[in-house]
C-alpha cells in the first residue's frame, strides 16, 4: 500500500473514531449515498504534509457534545476565517441585494436562506488527515444544549430533497448526527493550508418552530481523530435582505456606542461634582425651629438615598433587559 493511500485511510479512520458518539450520518442522505461518497474521497483527498510534527490540541471533547465552547482559539496552527463576501472598507457597496456580507465590526455573517457562502481556512501549516467542522448553536447559555434545526415549514417544503440547517454542493462533504445531542454537522477534508469550502443554512432566523429569532453561531473547528486544535466562532443572521440588516446593525451599534460613552462621561463629571462635600451651620432661636430643621434634614437625607436606589435599579434592570435581548 503506498503511503498516500495509508494516509487518507488513516484520515477516515480518524473521522470515524471522532464519530464514535455520532456515528450515523443524517436522514438527508442515504446510506448508499454516503458509501458512494468514500471512494471518491480516498481518490481525491491528498493532504500535504507540511509538517510530521503534530501541534497540541485545544480540546478532547466531542465537538457535536450537548454543550459546546464558544472560545476562540486559534491553536497552534493559527486557525483563522476569511470570507470573500467581506466588504467593510466601504459600506456603500453593500445593498439590500447583497446575498452574503460579513461585519467585522459585528464579527457577524449575514446571508440569503440556501445561499452558497464561500469561506477561506486560513492556517500557518495543518496536521494531515484533518478536517474542518461546521456546526450551529444558539448563542444564549439558556438555549446553548438545545440543538439548532430546521422550522416545520422549510423541512417539509421539498420532503424528497429534504436537507440539513447546514449543507453544502460539496460533493466531498461529509455529513454527521449526534443522536445524544441531537446536533447536525458538516465536515470538509483539508488537501491546503488556505483551502476554501463554501455551505449554505436553510432556514431563516425568524422562522417560528424552528430557530425563532434565536440568535445564532457558527462554530468552525480544526480536528484531526478526536481531538480538536483550534475553534473560531462567528454569529449568523439569515434572512431576506443580509445588506439591509447588516447597515441597519452596524448604525445602531455604533450610535448605541456613542450614546454609552457621552453617559459614562456625564455621570463621571456628575458623581464628582456630587462628591463635593458641603457644611451648612444653622443658628435658631428655639426648640421648635430646631426640630424642624431636624426633620428637614432627615427628609433630604431620605429623598438621597430613595434617588440612589432607584439609579441601581434602571442600571440593573437594563442589563437584564440587554441579557435577554441578546438570547
């Protein structure tokens, strides 16, 4: 057996130990389907071996587990994502028919529903027999173990065509299904250091049923067996107009910015203004007067702290409200 062969057969190997918790592979395709898919690959899938030493691994556990990291780490290969739709230096070229665009202001993908979006694997070196794996979470803790799939309406909308949240026209990729978890992903084989691959979502983020305008992330992890060597995450909106949504996102982003930080520099200049201590000397002339100075400065003591109470209340209740906003 020549060495290229016992490599990506090693590389399969490798897949399948990965898989031993998740190992059927989605309803989407057929088993015969996804046999044909194997010869093809070991005729195809020739990794460069840029280096026999193996880097160390960010994580041992099952990347389709029931809960997930979302901590970016670029590892020792420098894993990183560069997407050919980004357009950032100038905004006007973005429309509402733009059908990908990514924000790096918002680190946040925006596409069309079922639109094939092109992303470049970008590493310093990869160990061989490795893959990229693409799998979608919701980004609220709250939310986090439940898995990410498609709303009643775009499932049975073509039954015989029926396809994962995330699919692609690979016809390289391989699709896997954790039945513990219950979660959906796709993996490519790595042949190059910056390789593309391109995957769509097939549903909307407002679709009631399914997502629910849950927000989401994408999760791109480097494995190699079943140990992982880097992670980046992004968030994802799909929905009818991505330019739309992502100019209307970025404005209020960045107004929301500008308004916190003319808050923070009021009351700044105010609490120290406050802070100033005063001394007022009172001279009367009798018990009652006294008495009711007394009062008077009981009163302003109570209406002080009545106003601070109610200034903590607003700052928490409005961290409450962007704590659930965000889910």
């Amino acid at each position: 057996m020549s060495q290229s062969s016992g490599r990506t057969q090693d590389f399969l190997l490798g897949m399948e130990r990965s898989m031993s918790n998740c190992s059927d592979v989605s309803a989407i395709l057929s088993q015969k389907t996804y046999d044909s898919l194997i010869p093809e690959q070991i005729k195809k899938l020739q990794p460069l071996d840029f280096s026999s030493d193996i880097g160390e691994a960010i994580d041992d556990s099952n990347a389709t587990d029931v809960m997930l990291s979302t901590d970016i780490v670029p590892g020792s290969y420098n894993f990183r994502l560069g997407f050919e739709s980004d357009v950032d230096v100038n905004v006007d070229l973005i429309t509402k028919k733009t059908p990908c665009t990514f924000s790096f202001y918002l680190q946040r993908l925006y596409l069309k529903i079922s639109h094939l979006c092109l992303v470049k694997i970008l590493l310093s070196t990869f160990p061989v027999e490795s893959f990229i794996r693409i799998v979608a979470v919701f980004k609220c803790v709250s939310y986090r173990t439940m898995p990410v799939v498609q709303c009643p309406y775009h499932q049975n909308q073509q039954p015989s065509h029926r396809k994962p949240y995330i699919s692609s026209d690979d016809p390289q990729a391989i699709y896997h299904h954790n039945k513990e978890s219950g979660r959906h992903s796709i993996c490519f084989g790595l042949e190059k250091p910056n390789q593309e691959i391109s995957f769509k979502l097939n549903c909307l983020n407002s679709c009631p049923g399914g997502i629910n305008r849950r927000n989401l992330q994408l999760i791109f992890t480097l494995e190699r067996g079943n140990k992982i060597f880097g992670r980046q995450v992004i968030d994802v909106k799909v929905s009818a107009c991505p330019g739309r949504d992502r100019a209307k996102e970025e404005s209020n982003a960045r107004s929301k910015s500008k308004h916190k930080g003319k808050i923070s520099n009021h009351n700044n200049s105010k609490s120290s203004q406050d802070s100033t201590p005063y001394s007022i000397t009172f001279h009367v002339k009798n018990k009652k007067n006294y008495t009711m100075l007394q009062q008077l400065k009981q009163t302003i003591a109570e209406a002080e702290r009545n106003f601070n109470q109610t200034q903590l209340n607003e700052v928490t209740s409005s961290e409450s409200l962007q704590d659930f906003v965000d889910c």
